[in-house]
C-alpha cells in the first residue's frame, strides 16, 4: 500500500524563478493539504484541495496556488520565488472531511538562492 | 487566534529516563489535539491524538492527557529508548476548520543517548 509521495525530493531555484511540486496521496485518500515547513519550525497550513477545489487557504500570498487532478494527485506551484520560500514542502492526504487523521508525505526539499 | 506552545529544545536524555514535554495550546472551541513525531529522514507521523477534555491518547508507551482546565497536553513516555530521538511536534485543529488544517507547534527535538 504506496503512502504519499512527493516529486522532487530536492530543488534548487533562483529567486524569480517558478517551481512546481507534485504529490501523490495515499491510495484511497481524497483530500490532499499542503504545509510549508522553515527550517527549525512546525509545519504551517498553506491550503486544502478536495473534489479539485481549493477548500481552505492558510495566511499565504496568491504567489502560492495548487491545483488537484481527478486521480486526486495535487500540485504546488509557487511563483516569483523569494529567498523565504526556501523550506521542506510537505504533502498530505486524508480521507474526505471527515477526522481521518493526515499522512504525510516525506517533503521536497526546496532552496532558493 | 488558535496557536500551540511547546517547550523549547533540544532536550537530551539517557535511555530509561522518564520523558515529559510540554505542551499548550490556545484554541476557539473544542479543538482536538495531536503529538506528530518526525524521524531522522522521514515524514510527519501521528504519534497520538485526543478529542475532547479528560481523553488521553496512547501510542508505543507515549501517552498524553487532553486537560481543558489548563489548556495543556503535556507528552510523556515512562522509560525512553534511542529509538526514539527525534522531532516531536504537538498540533490541533477546530471544529471551526477542518481537520486537515492542522496547527503546529514549533517542535522539540529529543535525542536519547544510549
């Protein structure tokens, strides 16, 4: 049973580039949210895709927009990299909006220079 | 709004020691709780979870108490192992939002010398 996987495992981008993540949710996982975690602090809610549909957004700019397909995989997309934006990217999958508890994927790791 | 405090680190231990971390939390609502613990090269896991007031959670000899009055849901683990270094990260989420947005604490990482 494949758990969340993540594309790339590292990144490296110059600031103005774009990036773009991929994720693919635990098998017969629905919803997939994001998170963005800075070196040395927990992770921090980015937002929430579920029926391909942005559900739920965290204090983030538009720079940051996603995207789910119908086999439920997702996308980050980031633009205009600033130097800040250099972190782990997390992916996780969940069940529905039910209290399934998250899986996490094992991140991409992303440095902008 | 909702935000989680949780003591610093990193906190170094001898194997058998007895482990507490401390957790509060801030919340509208009743929010449920959560420990997630990253390992050295892994992914978030959840450790354990509690959804209303007096719960607790348990989990490979880890246990916490979801305790309302102080707003407070403390880690603890009897007799650790070197097993068990690594990165322990107390959450919640609300009713108010969904159970994907979960809010982190900062972490604190643990390490067990043998």
């Amino acid at each position: 049973d494949a758990g969340v996987t993540q594309s790339p495992t590292h990144l490296i981008k110059t600031r103005g580039q774009q990036v773009t993540l991929r994720c693919s949710p635990k098998s017969g996982h629905d919803t997939v949210s994001w998170y963005q975690q800075a070196l040395g602090q927990g992770p921090q809610f980015i937002f929430q895709y579920y029926e391909e549909e942005e559900r739920q957004r965290g204090n983030f700019p538009d720079r940051f927009s996603g995207h789910q397909f119908p086999n439920y995989s997702s996308e980050l997309n980031v633009n205009a990299l600033l130097l800040g934006d250099s972190a782990l990217y997390l992916c996780a999958s969940s069940l529905g909006s039910s209290n399934s508890p998250l899986h996490f994927g094992n991140g991409t790791r992303l440095t902008v220079t | 709004g909702n935000s989680v405090t949780q003591m610093e680190g990193p906190v170094t231990l001898s194997e058998e020691a007895f482990l507490t971390i401390n957790c509060t939390y801030t919340a509208t609502g009743y929010p449920s709780l959560f420990w997630y613990v990253q390992y050295p090269g892994e992914g978030l896991q959840l450790l354990l979870k509690a959804t209303k007031a007096d719960d607790k959670g348990s989990n490979k000899g880890f246990e916490a108490t979801y305790r309302k009055e102080t707003t407070s849901f403390h880690l603890e683990k009897g007799s650790v192992q070197v097993s068990d270094s690594a990165v322990y990260f107390c959450a919640l989420s609300t009713l108010y939002s969904s159970a994907s947005k979960i809010i982190f604490g900062s972490g604190t990482r643990l390490s067990i010398r043998p």
